[in-house]
C-alpha cells in the first residue's frame, strides 16, 4: 500500500513539472491586427466613459493606405445608462510602429 501511494505521488509530481515546463507560444500581431485591435478597444473605452456597458466595437473595413497606416471603418454597440441599446458607426485611421510593435488611432464616433 506504502508503495502504491508514493508511485502515486512521484506520478503527480512528474506531471506537475512536465506541465510547468511548457514553453508560452508569443504570438506576433501582424501591422493590421495590431490596428484593429487598438481601434475596437479605443471605442470600447469612449463609450464606457459615456456611462455605457456591454460595450462591443468591431472594425468591419479596413484597408492600407501607405505602409503601416490604415483606414477603417466599423461598427458599435452597448447598453446605456437607462438599458437602451445604442448602436452607431465609426470610421478612423491608424498607424503601426513596428519598432515598437504597437499602434496608434485617430477615431470618430458617429
């Protein structure tokens, strides 16, 4: 029975290291990926400061204008103050540094 039991533990522990040595895969956003993303949490953020919740903004346009800069356009909606759904169009441009792997918007919210 002894035996069983510490079989048991020095299997528990070898799954426990195994598991801890996995390698985090890093995922590398591509320049439009990484401006769409920005775009859809810069609205989500506006709009939670206009006292909404359930927010959800979703870029459906977007297209390269040069390297690295884009054009989209999308679409939001949430629930505001008073439970109404509110729901509108916005359109922006972004930027892309790939020094710096992050992005940069300039957006309007109709």
């Amino acid at each position: 029975m002894k035996k069983l039991i510490a079989l048991l533990l020095v299997t528990i522990i070898l799954i426990t290291v195994c598991a801890c040595d996995e390698k985090e895969t890093v995922t590398i956003k591509t320049p439009k990926d990484a401006v769409i993303d920005r775009a859809e949490w810069h609205v989500n953020f506006i709009i939670t400061n206009y006292g909404c919740k359930r927010t959800r903004a979703q870029v459906t346009t977007i297209r390269e204008t040069t390297e690295n800069t884009f054009v989209f356009y999308g679409t939001y909606s949430a629930i505001d103050a008073y439970n109404q759904n509110v729901s509108g169009t916005f359109e922006g441009t972004g930027t892309y540094y790939p020094e710096t792997q992050k992005a940069s918007v300039d957006v309007e919210i109709d």
